[in-house]
C-alpha cells in the first residue's frame, strides 16, 4: 500500500505506505528523500550505506536524502517520506526543521524506541494521515504538513528522553550546527580549525563541548570522509585516487592512510573484500 501527495506547485511529495514502498530500493539506491521506518510487529532487514542494519520491533530509524537503503526483509512496518519542497521550506523551530535533533542532532543514526503508550499516539496520528490523504481539498497540503510538524514533534521529543539530552541548548545547538557543517563542507575542509572559526569558537573550546559525547569534532570529520569514501567504493566505479580527489585529497594517498587507520584496509582491499561479499558490505 503506497499514498502519495504531490503538490505541483511547489513539487512538494510526502509518501505513506509499507514495506512496498521500500521495496522499490532492491538495489543500493540513494533515498534523496527524508524517512521514517516505523518497525512494529516483527524486526526490519535493510542495508544503509552498505551496512546491514536490523531495527527491532516497535522502534523508528530516520534517515537522511544523503544516505543510500537497500531493502532485504521486512513484516509490519510504515513507512514516511518526504522531501525538502514538502517540509523544509516551511519555518520550523530549531530543534524540529530539517536541520533539526532528528537528523543532525548525533553522530549516527537516530533510532526511537516506542513504549505501548507512544505506539498509540502514532497509531491515532497515522490513522489521521491516511485520512487525510484522501481528503482532497484547498487546505490539504497545509494539513498534511501541520501532521508531519505533530509526528517530527512528537519523536524528536521521545529521542531527546532516551538520549538524556540534558545538556545545556547552547551546547546541542553547538554539536548540531557542526554536525550540519561537516555534512555541508567535509569535501573541501577537513580541519577541526575550519568549523571552529565558522562557529566563532577556538578549536579547544569546540573539542570541550564534545567531550562528553564520546567522539571529538576531528573523529566526525574523519568517520563522514570515510563514509564518503566507502560509498563512492560500494555504489561507483571510481578509482581511489577519482575518490580521493572528490573528497578533497591532492594526493590518494593521504586518504589511503586514513582510510586504513580507520577500517584496517586500504580502499582497493576494501573493494576486493566487496566484490566477495556484495550484501555485507562493510
């Protein structure tokens, strides 16, 4: 079961279905849209950059238009997608627009975990949805975004409880406008330096608001080039040193190097390993 709307006016798309809609990923596709895997009855299967990844039942992944799905095997679940002309346009607070705790709030994926009591607010808010999709009118569009505001609302809520993000807002906004940073300049700048100065901190100032979140600003920098990397190793047929040059290296062998420090391989061992086990990936 797939619904769509479709706004022509602004392109808006805001997709609802099931396991059918993910099913169009049968092979590593980059998703170029915002989704909501909503996992209920039974564990979901599925590939993220490579990865295999299993989200457990009643529990919710976000991802992000940059990130490439793979679909292996799933039951019950829902599914939420939408893209930017849809959502992001539209003046949200801080913590719920598309830069948001959700998508930008951490260093990895955000995963929600649903209590019985939450399932049920969902439950009613998807029921709403369906709803409202066929419900075709002048203010359906507004609904329909005033609904997703309500469920952004209500997970970033629910990620902020299980994650204790009691730390003080100045920090997490801190840690979330460099996370959006590296995503927007990882290619060209590499050092911790650059963003410091973009944030109008001192480099040390920055690494002391990480502290306490187990990786420093350089780590992000350096897993996000690697991510790049590996990507472009899993869904291109790029050499190393197209890659290198891509992510902003004059020489491969400056990425080579970092690329080993962090995965024990150099990438043409990578690729090797790849062509061995396709579905694993890394």
């Amino acid at each position: 079961m797939i619904k769509e709307f479709k706004e022509f006016s602004t392109n808006a798309v805001l997709k609802i279905g099931d396991k059918e809609l993910l099913q169009a990923y049968t092979t590593s596709t980059l998703i170029e849209l915002y989704t909501f895997i909503w996992c209920r009855d039974a564990e979901v299967i599925l590939e993220i950059d490579g990865v295999s990844t299993i989200l457990k039942k009643n529990a919710i992944i976000v991802l992000t238009p940059n990130q490439y799905i793979r679909f292996i095997d799933a039951s019950d679940i829902i599914v939420y997608q939408f893209n930017r002309e849809f959502y992001c346009i539209k003046d949200h607070d801080k913590e719920v627009s598309c830069m948001g705790i959700l998508f930008y709030g951490n260093s990895s994926i955000s995963i929600i975990e649903l209590e019985i009591k939450e399932q049920k607010k969902l439950d009613q808010l998807h029921n709403v949805f369906l709803d409202e999709l066929d419900t075709v009118d002048t203010i359906q569009a507004e609904m329909l975004r005033m609904l997703m505001a309500r469920f952004i609302i209500t997970t970033t809520r629910l990620i902020k409880q299980q994650n204790n993000y009691n730390t003080p807002e100045i920090q997490v906004d801190l840690i979330r406008n460099f996370n959006i940073l590296v995503e927007t300049h990882f290619r060209e700048k590499h050092t911790v330096g650059f963003y410091a100065e973009k944030l109008f901190k001192s480099s040390k100032t920055l690494s002391n608001n990480f502290s306490k979140f187990g990786k420093s600003p350089l780590q992000i920098i350096h897993d996000r080039i690697i991510l790049e990397a590996k990507r472009l190793l899993i869904y291109t047929n790029k050499s190393a040193k197209e890659i290198a040059y891509e992510i902003g290296f004059e020489d491969a062998s400056h990425l080579s190097r970092m690329f080993k420090k962090h995965t024990s391989i150099s990438p043409s061992e990578f690729k090797k390993q790849l062509k061995l086990n396709p579905v694993k990936g890394y």
